[in-house]
C-alpha cells in the first residue's frame, strides 16, 4: 500500500513535470520521463489485477474510486508510449491518490494524536480536490471546446490553473485568468458551489485545530503567593456549573483561589462561554491527569488540591471509578504531597484508594462516595420520618428568591437558611462539659453547638477512635483549641463563640454585641463559673436565665443549666448484666458499629407471595429495587448499614424487605448476607400484590429507590420506574383499623398529640409513608401536588416542593457541592458521613483492617466504645421523656431543659402542616435549628440526638412498665413487654469507656454514673 502510493506521487510530478508541454506533443525515447512512467504504471497494472483477484464483489471493484483512476490513467500511458505522442488525458486523477495521506501517515506512525489525524484528513481532501480541479482546467482550457474544433483554446500553464482554481474557491475572482471555453466555464459554475459547501466545512475545523493548540496547551503560569486547585475528571457543562456555584459561594467575599480546568476534550462553545464568564479565576488545559507532561503543565504540585469530579450519569459505573482511581495513583506517583478529594460513584471501589502509599487522611486526601451518602440519607428517612429531608436541608444552597404563600413554608423557608459551620471555641470554655458550653452558646449567643472534634483522646484498652462526638456526655470536659460544629445561618454569627469572654460578655443579652474584646487575661474555671451561674438555695445546683421572651406578653422565661454535679447521683451497688441478652441477635462486627450475624443463604431469606410469614412484617421497612442481571450494582450495603447500626438496641431493629429482581438481588446478597433481619421478596413494586405480599400496609416506611442509570434514558425518563411505583403505593387505601405502625405523619399515629381514636372518627383511610429517590431533581413536579412552594426560577425545585419538606422524596444531586465543601471544610464531611453511614468516618476507615471489617466482635471494650454513640429520634412533646419538661411553650425551654436533664440534644420539628381537618393525612414538615422563641404546638415532634444509654421511662408508668413511644421503635405486644421490661445496664466486668458509661434510671430520669467513675476524658489539644 504504501508502495502504491509513494509510486503514485511521483506519477503525479512526472505529470506536472510533462504539464509544461502542450497537451498533446510528440516524444522521443530520450526523455527520462517517458519510461520512468511506463515502469510505475506497469507496477500500477500488476496491483490492479492483484486487488480485482482479491476482490469479492467483481462488479462494486469496478466502482472504486482506486479502480476509476487506474482505468483513466494506465490505459494512455501505453497508447502514449506505443505512438510517440505525450498525450496528458486524465493523469491529473492520480491526485486523488492524496486521499489516502492519513492512512499511510498511521502505518509510519507519523501522527498518533487524533487532532494531527483529523488535520491529515482535511489537508489530504483540500489538496487533492484543488490538483483534480486544476487539471481537469488545464485540459480543457489547452484543449478548446471540441465542437469548436480548438478555436477558443488558449495556452493555459498548469500553475496558472492552480492560481484559478484557489481565487475561485475563495470567492475573491481577480480576472486576470479566467476559462474561455465552455466546458471551462461550465465546469467553474459546479465547482464554485461544491467548494463553498466543502470550505465551509473543513476550513473552520482547521481554524478550530491551530487555534485550540494554542490556546488550550500552554502551560499554567504559577503566580508566588496566589493560591489554586486543579480540577479534572468529568469536565462538562454541567459538572462545570455546578461546581463553580458551589466552589465560589464558600468564599464569595474575596475570591482567592484559583481553578485551573484539566479537560481531556476541547471545551464546546458553551463551556467557553462559562470560562469567559469566570475568567478572572478560571482557566482551561487540554490535558489529561493520566500523563505526567500535563500534570507538570498544570503544576499540580503546586496546587493546593487536585479535585476530580465524577460522572453520576455514566452507564458503566465501575468503569467511571476505576478511572478516576487511575488519575489519583498518576498524580500520587507524580506528586505524593498533592492532596487529592476524589468522587467515587460506588463503595466497594474505594477500598483501593486508601492502599494507595502516598495516600493521607491527615493531609486533606478525601472520598466522596455518591452511592454510601445517598443510601444513608434514605436509610437515615427511613429510621425516622423527615430525618432525611432534615439533613439535606444542612447543605442544599438555594440561589432563588422564593416568597411563601402560608405560614408553614415560612417556617420551612427559614430553616433552609441554616448550615452546619465549624468554629474554634473560646479558650474560656476550657473544663467545661459540653452541655454547659451548648447551652451558653443557645441562650447567649443565639447559637446551636451539636458537636466537637475528638483530636486527641484515646483510651488505654481500645484502640478505637472516633473524630468527632455527636452531643457528649457531661463527663466530656473541653480543652483548649476545640473545635466545634454549629447549625448556623453564616460564618459570621459562629465566631460568636471564638470571641465569646465570661469577663466582657458575661452582662451582654443581645448576640450581636458579642465580639472580640479587648481583655489581656482570661478568668479561671471558677471565675467562669462564678460569672455565669447563680446558686441555688442549697447550693447543689445552679442557674442562668435566658433571653426567651414571649411574643404575646413580653415577659421573660427562665431555662436553667444545671451543674454536673447536680445531675450525677451515687448509685448504691453494681449494675448487673442482663441476663436475658441474647447472643445471637446481639452480635456486633469488628468495629462495633453495626450488628453482625453469620452468614445466611440466600434460600432461607427468599419469601413468597403465599408465604404467612409475611403477617409476622410489622412496623418494617421496605424498599423497592429497580434492576437486572446486568444492571450495575446500587450498593444496597450502604442502605442496610445505617439500619444495623449498634446504637440501637436488637429490639429496635425493623426487618428490611426487598422487593425486586432476583437476579439482581442475589448479586447484591454477598454484601449483606451478615446483616439480620433482611428479606428479599420476588417481583416488582409495580404489582400490588407483591406490596401486599411483604404486608406493606403495617410497615414503617416504603423506600423506593431510584433504578441504575441507563445511556438510552433520557434526563425526564429516568425515574419512570420509581414515579410509577410512588403513585402505585399511594394508591393503596390501608383501613385505620388495621394495626397502625409506629410512624408519624399518618392519620392514626399513636405519637401524634391527638387522641388517636378521634383520628379514626374522621379518617377512615391512612397513607403508606413513602420516601421517594429522584435522579433528576426536576420530575418531582410529576408527584408533587399543586400548592407547593416555587421559585422565580422555570420549572419546579425539588427542595421548594412540598414533597420535600414532608420527607417524602430525596435527590443526590446536591452530594455535588460536598467536592467544594470538602476542600473549604473536610470537618463538615466527616460530620456528614458519620450522621448519615452509621457512624462511619475516614478516621475509622484508616484504623479498621478491611477484610475483617465485618468479622464478629470479641472485644468488650470494643464492644462498648463504638456502640455508646447519640442516635437521632423523634419525641413527642406530651408522650416521651419531652413530657416533664416545665414549662415548654418555646422551643428554648425545651432545647434547655432536654439537655440540662436528660443530656438530650433538641435539633428540629417535624410540625403538622395545617389543622387536621385541612390536613386529613397529617402531613407533617421539617422545621431546621427553630429560633427559641417559636411558640411549639402540642402535637409537634422533636427531632432530638439522644445519649445511647438514655432510658424513656414514663417515672409514673413504671410498675406498669409502659415505654415512651417514639416514632421508630416498634409498638409494644404481650410478647415484646416482656423482652424489653428492663432499663439497658452495662457489663461491669470489661473495661468500659467512662464517657459512655452514663445511663438512666426510669423512676429518677436522671443520668448516673458509677461509682467506678473517677476520670474525666479531655478533647483537643492544649
């Protein structure tokens, strides 16, 4: 082939050589050119009857283009040569040869690159229509008009017909040589045509090609003292936007950071459009992450951070991770102190990430696994109603002005304002608990404090830690340099309580005057304490008065803080270990955070419609799965975990049933063949009859969950499956006279304030609770009813849907703005993770062998360290512990009095949405961080994180033993009473950490320690 073509070439100079002469002339065998010709056509000959051998289809051979041009140019070669006349014809076609440039150019390998191919391309089919053109006006012009017997032929050089052929394909026509003959003229009116077609065409995309080159491959300029990142991976319009209005509005004051684009592909003309936008800090590099020459482009080892978006819309999952994987290991292998945050589409693949040697946990190196945070968001739904919507609420940024229509949504609305923020603590909370500094920072300074970082403690026989503690107990004291995690509206209200000083502020009553003072020393603990409490009468107890006022009346309430020391009281004797434990169902993996069992057969978990044990299923969840044999896999794991959680007792677990494909399921089932209590019903949520079948009218919530993406799908079709399922379940008419379960929102919930049987007098119906998973944000309009709230912008916005707000759907669009929030702030992220996964962090992740990570748990002190964690719950006002809180007409005096007598940490409402007769399904929505003088409703419920080892004993229920109802434990029956008649009491024979060793006494509602206790646990760092 290549001899062909080479051979072809000089055949095409010969003829430009021979193009001097007149178009027809006599020869002599003294020139060279004649048989030098001769010799590369009788090759061509040979060639040509070796392809026509070869060749399947005799008659298409005939029709190639190869095959048209040797038959027009061999043939007169041997006439030529045979009659002594040198006689041009048609030899001008083997300028067509020229089309098969690029091909030869990749045999030689010359051009690899796919830009150097498609230039090759376009350079080949320009050159080789101006040679044929140009010869094709040399023939005729030299030639004349044949019916005119070469009157009006005229001496025409084959330059001379380039020059005409170039002037004429750019339009310009300068007249000084122009065709006189009409198959010249004819010729040029076709041409003139078919070239502006061509050049409009190709001549852009050459433009296109030097013009890219140039722009996209210089280097980025690394400016001394000017920060940057480096962002790579799934560089598209989208991902690109998204990111930008999630990067900027962390610092959107003065933007310092720099971000330099490392695409694989030219931008389109819209992402050019973004760039220029944000040209002042922005840049774009054509370039992959894969190769170390881009790398050293883009100066990633100056960056401070390479952040690599995933695709969550790929149809092939795995191969979207494993590629983003080999990024990280290219830029480690380049660069091993870049800190790298990468996005991670499915859990099980980002086990390889943390082997990787220069990975660091310490120095910023991140995962966000999309798959592990969005189960855990539904999961965290499905434990207890409106959590889900609750949490998301913390980091959904809404760029909308909205104006609501009812006093509800107002509510709702502000609540969305708030987020979590992080803040050095004032060095004069130093030895104090964590209640008493969360209740300076609620009543002076307006803030809520709902955590601190655990940086340096460490007990003596478990090496377990854990990074941060939801609400500690009040045997947690502070340090210095504690960081604490807030539910606040700006950053600039939280450094409230790094400026806040008992000496300057100890008198302020207004939050806003809280600033840096100017005091040179610090007052004592004591001092502190002095300025801060007031004694009591007999000196036990002390307490401060707060700023709730009354709207109404203008008087002032008194929330009190209580000493520890009051709180804590001697228990006389040893706690004993309960005896009726059973073993088998209280089992808890390696970490101690999820229980465990041993591995089951999928054959013993599959239930049938005709199954009775389907009438066992109460107060259980369901969850509805989309897929096939060769769907990929959702990660169902990270959907069970959060329900396995070891915070919460073997008889508060709820069985799971899955209903789907199972030959999808039985993928799925090696994952989750450890945990207790799953089922897997047979069949498809889109068939009453398997909702019936897994008794879904008595379970405690229906999650369905979105199917895997796939590449035929469009953007609106991609929730078919679950709209269809969501409005099928609606459907169902479940009779009030049906045991309920224990769920709010519905019509006959026993937590509800009102009396549950005058809810039956006027709803003779309930709805199945539902949580609804959404790829696409936008098709909530196709279950949301008129009425909700929407913004100016077009369309509806799934966080202003009343859908939303109920904790009904859920979308992972928003897990976008975790990337930027885990470079501004990865402390946010690992509180994020360990609320909605468990209890899960990277801290624990780097200390757990993951291959035993789900192994049975020997260790006691495991065992107790891990499991004596808060977990999230509803409370009612009048049927929980919430009850003997006096007075709680605000949500400040039961913020305060939860926490100073119980430990308990008040978060949020979950409040009726109207009265129940405009309200016949009681539907209830999420009110996030309340102001403390909103005025409570006593059918509201509190979203509270309540100490592992808290009781909800009703003191004058007890002989009856009668337990406080909360929205996610399981109604009692005469066979559970009797499991479950007894406080939870801690082995005293293993080593226990004392911070978790405090518990509840039903008669006393108190927290005790015991007389063991003699240590306190510090945190931070001094």
């Amino acid at each position: 082939v290549i001899l062909v073509f080479v051979l072809s070439i000089g055949s095409l100079i010969i003829y430009f050589i021979n193009s001097s002469d007149p178009v027809g002339s006599c020869s002599s065998y003294e020139d060279k050119t004649i048989p030098i010709d001769l010799l590369f056509n009788g090759f061509f000959s040979f060639y040509f009857g070796l392809r026509f051998l070869a060749a399947d289809d005799k008659i298409k051979f005939w029709l190639e283009m190869n095959s048209i041009v040797d038959i027009f140019t061999i043939p007169p070669t041997f006439i030529s040569y045979y009659l002594k006349s040198n006689w041009l014809g048609l030899r001008f076609l083997r300028a067509l040869r020229l089309l098969e440039l690029p091909q030869i150019l990749q045999i030689l390998q010359a051009i690899k690159t796919s830009n150097s191919v498609k230039f090759s391309k376009l350079l080949s089919i320009i050159l080789s229509m101006w040679f044929t053109a140009a010869g094709f006006i040399h023939l005729v012009e030299n030639s004349g008009d044949p019916w005119l017997k070469v009157r009006n032929s005229q001496n025409l050089s084959y330059f001379e017909s380039i020059y005409l052929v170039v002037a004429t394909t750019s339009t310009v026509g300068f007249g000084d040589v122009v065709a006189r003959t009409s198959l010249g003229r004819t010729f040029i009116i076709f041409f003139t045509l078919a070239s502006l077609i061509l050049f409009a065409k190709y001549v852009p995309e050459i433009v296109e090609l030097f013009a890219n080159k140039r722009k996209y491959t210089n280097s980025y300029e690394v400016v001394k003292g000017k920060k940057f990142i480096v962002v790579c991976g799934n560089i598209t319009v989208d991902s690109v936007s998204a990111f930008l209005s999630n990067f900027l509005r962390h610092n959107l004051e003065e933007i310092s950071t720099e971000i330099v684009f490392l695409g694989e592909n030219p931008p389109s003309l819209e992402l050019e459009t973004i760039f220029k936008c944000y040209m002042a800090y922005t840049s774009f590099v054509f370039g992959s992450a894969l190769k170390w020459e881009d790398l050293r482009r883009v100066a990633v080892e100056y960056a401070e951070a390479c952040l690599i978006i995933a695709n969550p819309l790929c149809s092939d999952s795995y191969a979207e991770d494993t590629s983003n994987i080999m990024r990280v290991l290219s830029i480690k292998n380049y660069s091993p102190k870049t800190r790298v945050i990468i996005q991670i589409l499915q859990s099980h693949n980002k086990v390889y990430l943390p082997k990787i040697p220069s990975w660091n946990w310490k120095a910023g190196d991140n995962i966000i696994c999309f798959a592990e945070l969005k189960l855990g968001f539904i999961a965290q739904g499905c434990l207890v109603p409106g959590l889900c919507t609750f949490l998301t609420s913390l980091f959904v940024e809404l760029n909308t002005k909205v104006t609501p229509k009812q006093l509800w949504q107002k509510h709702f609305l502000n609540g969305l304002k708030h987020k979590i923020l992080t803040q050095r603590l004032s060095d004069d909370f130093v030895e104090m608990t964590f209640p008493e500094v969360s209740l300076i920072c609620f009543v002076k300074m307006n803030l809520m404090l709902i955590a601190i970082e655990h940086k340096s403690a460490m007990h003596s026989m478990c090496s377990l830690i854990i990074g941060l503690i939801l609400n500690p107990s009040a045997q947690v004291k502070l340090r210095k340099n504690t960081i604490g995690f807030f539910i606040a509206e700006s950053a600039k209200e939280v450094k409230r309580a790094l400026f806040y000083c008992s000496t300057c502020h100890s008198d302020v009553n207004n939050p806003e005057l809280i600033g840096k003072c100017g005091c040179k020393t610090k007052s004592h603990r004591h001092n502190i304490r002095e300025n801060i409490f007031l004694k009591r009468s007999q000196g036990a107890s002390v307490a401060v008065k707060s700023s709730i006022r009354e709207p109404s009346s203008g008087t002032t309430q008194e929330c009190f803080l209580m000493s520890p020391s009051s709180l804590i009281t001697t228990f006389s004797g040893n706690p004993t270990i309960n005896d009726e434990k059973d073993e088998k169902t209280d089992r808890l993996d390696s970490s101690g955070m999820f229980h465990w069992c041993k591995a089951i057969s999928l054959d013993k978990v599959i239930l049938k419609r005709s199954d009775k044990r389907k009438h066992d299923f109460r107060n259980h969840v369901v969850a509805c799965v989309f897929g096939d044999a060769h769907s990929a896999l959702m990660g169902l794991r990270n959907f069970v975990m959060p329900l396995r959680a070891s915070n919460y007792a073997p008889k508060e677990l709820k069985d799971i049933v899955f209903i789907g494909s199972l030959d999808y399921l039985q993928r799925e089932w090696r994952f989750l063949r450890n945990f207790p209590q799953i089922y897997i019903l047979p069949g498809s949520a889109l068939f009453s009859g398997d909702l019936h079948a897994a008794n879904i009218e008595e379970c405690s919530m229906c999650a369905v969950l979105s199917p895997p993406y796939k590449p035929s799908s469009s953007q609106t079709l991609v929730d078919t499956e679950a709209i269809m399922t969501t409005l099928n379940v609606g459907s169902l008419r479940i009779s009030c006279s049906a045991q309920t379960p224990s769920v709010t929102g519905t019509p006959c919930e026993p937590s509800a304030a009102s009396d549950s049987t005058e809810a039956r007098k006027t709803s003779k119906y309930r709805r199945i609770p539902i949580l609804t998973e959404l790829k696409n944000p936008s098709n909530v309009r196709f279950i949301e009813q008129l009425g909700g709230m929407k913004g100016s912008l077009p369309g509806t916005n799934l966080h202003l849907s009343t859908s939303f707000s109920t904790g009904a759907v859920f979308s992972g669009s928003f897990l976008d703005s975790l990337l930027a929030t885990a470079f501004y702030n990865y402390r946010v992220l690992e509180l994020l993770q360990m609320l909605v996964t468990g209890g899960i962090s990277s801290q624990l992740e780097q200390q757990l062998d993951k291959d035993k990570q789900y192994e049975p748990s020997d260790s006691c002190a495991t065992f107790f360290s891990a499991r004596a964690r808060c977990k999230l719950e509803l409370l009612s006002l009048n049927k929980t512990i919430l009850s003997e809180i006096q007075p709680r007409d605000y949500f400040g005096q039961v913020f305060c009095g939860s926490l100073n007598n119980f430990g308990i940490l008040c978060l949020g409402l979950y409040r009726m949405i109207d009265e129940e007769d405009r309200n016949p399904e009681h539907k209830r929505f999420v009110i996030t961080r309340p102001a403390k003088d909103l005025k409570l409703l006593p059918s509201d419920l509190v979203f509270c994180a309540i100490p592992f080892s808290t009781s909800f004993y009703d003191k004058d229920a007890v002989s009856s033993r009668q337990r406080y109802e909360t929205v996610n434990l399981e109604p009692l029956t005469q066979e559970n009473i009797l499991d479950s008649n007894e406080p939870p009491v801690i082995n005293p024979e293993p080593p226990v950490d004392p911070a978790m060793d405090n518990f509840s006494i039903p008669n006393q509602t108190m927290l005790y320690q015991s007389d063991k206790l003699s240590s306190q646990i510090h945190l931070g760092e001094n």
